[in-house]
C-alpha cells in the first residue's frame, strides 16, 4: 500500500460523511505498519457533538483498535488539513506523520474557515475572543503536586 491508496481511503470516508449528511465532508485513517488501524468521519451534526471530527473519530477508533493512547509510529491520513483542535489531538497522540489532501484554503473555499481559530492560537489570553480568567486556587495547586510526587503516575 502506498500514501495515494490510504489518502483515497480518507477521501471516500468524507463523501461518505457528505453522502449520509452526518456532518462535513471529511475522512481520516490511522495507519501502523502498513495497515489501517482506525478510521472515522466527520459526525459532529449526527452526534451533536462539535468535537466529533474524523481526525479525533480516526484517533478514538485507533487507539481502542491498538488497546493504547500511543500512536507513535502512526501516520494520519486525511481528507482535508487538520483544524487546530484535530492538530492537537494528533500531537497529544504522538502520530509520526500527518498527509492530507485539501489544505486549509481549499476548505476555506468551501466554507469551513480555521483562520480565526489559528489566529486565536497565537494571540494572548486578553486578546482572545473568548473569554479566559486565571482563578489560581492552592487546592488545584496541590493536586498537582500530588500527581507529580506519584511514583506510579503513567505519563501521556
């Protein structure tokens, strides 16, 4: 198998997204040694859950399908430039690779526009638009320390 026939896979997970009107166009799969290791596609209006993409679906299925929160060695396939929320879910995943097909211009073209949501990434906490207060409280504090003092905390 090569990236042209696991990209493609992503592909047809989107138009069946598109076709089944279950949210936006777009498809992912995971891939480990050459075989497809989850797959999922944009749910977010058939779920009602806006964090449903198919990156993050692709990511869920994976790690259940390979029993780990690891996906180091992983490449993800997908239909279309991940928006910063799946960028993030594949960063915390420690996928090795990511391909995609349309990037974030083409899908800002056809009215799914991440612009704003990079450009929140970069800005300060004053000057984002939603709004974001700092509540330090010693008991969080503590929790943390807690945490950080386990000698069998599993890091991720």
């Amino acid at each position: 198998m090569n990236d042209a026939t696991f990209l493609r896979e992503a592909i047809d997970l989107a138009r069946e997204a598109l076709d089944d009107d279950v949210g936006g166009p777009f498809g992912a799969v995971v891939v480990r040694d050459e075989r497809v290791v989850g797959r999922g596609r944009n749910r977010v209006l058939a779920d009602r859950d806006p964090t449903a993409h198919a990156e993050v679906l692709a990511v869920r299925d994976a790690c259940r399908h390979l029993d780990t929160h690891d996906l180091s060695g992983c490449t993800v396939y997908a239909s279309s430039e991940p928006c910063p929320m799946c960028l993030g879910a594949l960063f915390w995943a420690r996928v090795e690779r990511i391909v995609y097909a349309v990037d974030r211009q083409g899908a800002a073209q056809a009215g799914f526009d991440d612009a704003r949501f990079y450009e929140q990434m970069c800005t300060t906490e004053n000057e984002r638009s939603v709004r974001m207060e700092h509540h330090a409280d010693p008991e969080a504090r503590r929790v943390m320390d807690a945490w950080s003092r386990r000698a069998d905390r599993r890091s991720y």
